[in-house]
C-alpha cells in the first residue's frame, strides 16, 4: 500500500493535467529540452544496472516507476499553472519549492525537537557528536544535529543550502516583493538548519552568489558568460585544489574549520579524488558508459577509501564526494557529456531570457549556480541524495516552463488582445523573437 499509493496518486495527477492542459504546446516543450530528458533517461538506466548490495527488482521497478510518474505529473503542473494562470518563474518557485521544502524543514524541526528518530542512522556516534562550529560563535556549545528525516548530514545540507540562495536571492536581489513574509521565515528556517547541521559551504555559497548578483546582475558582459560557469563543473577539484593553500594564509580560515587537517585534505577529498583520477587515466572501453548507479562500487575503485569513512556504518559504499567524477563511475563520459550540456543550455538560456524576465531568472541563477559550486564537493546526481534529486529536476522543469518561447510568446500575444498596449506588446514579441528568444529546436 505504501509503495503504491504515490504511483496511484501520481498517475491520477498526470492524468488531470494532461486532460486539463494544452497537449501541443506541453509536447513542444519537451522537444525544446530533449537533451534533459535524456539525462534523466541515463539516471533511470543506471538505476537499472545498480552495483548497490541487496538492491531488488521489485525496488528498482518501483523506484523508475514513481520517478517517471512524479516528474511528468509536476511538469504537467506546471506548464498548467504558466499556460492557464500565467504563474511567473518567481510564483511557481515560491509556492510549488520554497513553501513545500520550508515545510519539510519544518517538520524535522519539530520531530527533532520532539526526540522522535524515524529512522536508523547510517553515522556513529563519533561522526555526530561533533560541536557546531558557527554556533559556538554565538555561544551555543551543542553538537551538530542529524535530523529524523535526513538521509545524511551532507544530503540535507545541500537541500537547505540551495533552499538557503533562492529565499535570500528573492530577498535580496529580485525586485517581487509579493512572497516577502515567506522568503523571511524560510530564510531563518533554512539558516537555522545549516547552523544545526554545521555545513559552512552551504551558508557561505548562498552569500557569495547573492553577492555577485547585487554587484553584476547589471552587467551585460556577466549575464552573456554565464554559460562559462559550467566549466566548473569540470574545473572543480581542480579549482579547490589551488584555492585551497591560499586559504590556508587567511587568517580567520583557521577559526571556522575543526582542524588543520580538514582545509589541507579538503576534509579527505583529495584523497578520494586521487583514487578516481588513477581510475580514468587509463581508458576502458566500461568507461563510455559508466559501471551504473553505485559505480564506484561496482567498479572496486571505492575499496580504496573506504578506510576514511571507518566510523560509518556503510563506509565502503560512499561516494567520491564530487558530481563529476560520480557521473563518470555512474554514466560514463556519455553521461558527463549529457549533464554538462544540460547545465551549459540552461545558463544559455536564462543569459537570453534575462531583461525579459529578470526576476525569475535570477533566482534560476542563483539555484544552478549553488548546483555547480556545491557539486564540487557533493554528489549531486541520482539517487544518493534522493530529495535533491528531485530539486534538481523540478527547478529544470521552472525553467522550461518559465523560459519557453512559445508559451512566452503566446502570453504577451494574449495579453496585447485584451487591449493592454497592443501595439507595443505585439512588437515587443515581434522583436523577441528574433534577437533574444531562442529558435523552438532541441537542445
């Protein structure tokens, strides 16, 4: 019953929505974002060919099954709400991300505070019970808290992190002023969990790209490179690599980390790095396409780490703590290939739409912009960190749907025959169209 109810329900949603929708113009925005599709094609796939112990078919059916069914249903959605309410990018994130993610902060808070644990913890005592670095600033000696209905310390960091940028981009950055009390509380919730948690990347990223966007989102030359930021995703290790000893010079860098050793390993992942990149240098005909889901399980690289991770009870099935380098035990350099498309089209199109709908898109920025920074330690692809996941995808589907040409098009044609500015509107499209709007092909 509880493995079929989200289908049921999200068959049913799908059902309505297709009903409801207009099936043209939701079809062509799937052809418009092909290569997205894809993407999540390969994720199911390598579900399919899953190194994890123990995994079963019935489990790898069900999980493809409800993923498919919960992504067209919220696709659907919100195409719905864009092409019947005109929703704007900044309606659909406050009310179908912010408010739901707030609430399931919420949640945690509540249970935690509550004592109620859902669920076996994967860490032990002596990877928890670790004091919060930032919190002690303000005087609170507590232990960093793992929340009921986290999968990890590090998965839910990343959600709130990225949770954390967008409230404070709509604050801070995007002139709506419409969702202020709600960007506010989810503000503090999402700070307030990073504190509990104690993840310094995840507070610190957020304030930097809401920075940035204070001092550049004016600049043309800064909306046209941001497609280049994708580099990033590539670059990363390497980047962290080099910043890391000039870090180390600073003197208050020092105060905000637990130990020496943590900023000059980059808390173990260097040497996790190493391992991975001795795997690649040499070609294998395996790596076109990847080992599939837990590939570096699957491929007996991660034996070589699994020492680091001793003290936690599934030690010898964590991650290369990095996007790039999951994505190729993963997916191959097919699936690297894919992915960083997607990211690149995406800041492409959200460079070309930017003076239409600049309120939107900032906060577009500012997710995918924290999805590249944050990936550089983090694996932030399929189903290791499984709400995430789903963050990914429905802020993916925000932009095609907010970012469409055609449903762009037709909502400034329709507003202009209903009398508001006709002329000016039409050629506003007209000229649209031609220099800014993207042409209606596949990615």
């Amino acid at each position: 019953m509880i493995k079929t109810l989200p289908i049921v329900t999200s068959a049913l949603a799908l059902f309505y929505f297709l009903i409801i929708s207009n099936g043209n113009y939701l079809f062509k925005t799937i052809k418009e974002n092909l290569m997205a599709i894809f993407l999540l094609l390969l994720i199911l796939v390598g579900n399919v060919r899953s190194n994890f112990p123990d995994q079963t078919i019935g489990f790898t059916i069900s999980r493809t099954i409800n993923t498919v069914l919960l992504f067209s249903a919220v696709f659907s959605a919100f195409h719905y709400y864009k092409n019947k309410y005109n929703y704007s990018i900044v309606d659909i994130v406050a009310k179908f991300i912010i408010l739901p993610y707030c609430l399931y902060c919420l949640i945690n808070f509540l249970l935690w505070a509550a004592g109620i644990s859902i669920k076996e913890s994967v860490m032990t005592d002596e990877v928890v019970n670790k004091k919060a670095v930032l919190l002690s600033y303000f005087g609170l000696n507590i232990d960093r808290v793992q929340f009921p209905l986290s999968t990890g310390l590090n998965n839910y960091a990343v959600i709130s992190g990225a949770m954390f940028t967008i409230c404070l981009v709509l604050l801070f950055v995007s002139n709506t002023k419409k969702y202020k009390i709600l960007t506010i509380a989810s503000c503090l919730v999402f700070l307030a969990t990073l504190l509990l948690i104690d993840s310094r990347a995840s507070i610190y990223y957020p304030i930097l790209i809401c920075f940035t966007l204070i001092l550049w989102q004016k600049s043309k030359a800064y909306v046209k490179n941001m497609p280049y930021l994708t580099y990033l995703i590539v670059l990363g290790p390497l980047f962290l690599y080099l910043m890391v000893p000039l870090m180390m010079v600073l003197p208050f860098i020092e105060s905000i980390t637990r130990n020496s050793e943590e900023l000059a390993t980059g808390n173990s992942r260097f040497l996790i790095w190493s391992a991975c990149l001795l795997e690649f240098i040499e070609f294998k005909p395996i790596h076109l396409i990847g080992f599939g889901y837990f590939g570096h399980f699957g491929s007996g690289v991660s034996a070589s780490w699994s020492s680091i991770f001793s003290t936690w009870t599934d030690g010898d099935l964590k991650t290369s703590h990095n996007t790039f380098f999951t994505i190729l035990f993963d997916h191959g350099y097919l699936g690297l290939v894919v992915y960083v498309l997607v990211i690149y089209n995406t800041f492409k199109r959200i460079s070309r739409f930017w003076n239409i709908n600049r309120e939107g898109n900032v906060l577009l920025f500012g997710f995918f912009s924290f999805n590249i920074f944050a990936g550089i330690t983090e694996t932030l692809i399929g189903f290791y960190s499984p709400n995430y996941f789903i963050l990914f995808f429905v802020f993916l589907f925000a932009e095609f749907v907010g970012n469409s040409p055609i449903l762009v098009t037709e909502n400034a044609t329709s507003r202009s025959k209903n009398g508001k500015n006709f002329k000016s509107s039409t050629n506003m499209v007209r000229n649209t169209s031609n220099s800014q709007l993207p042409k209606l092909q596949s990615y």
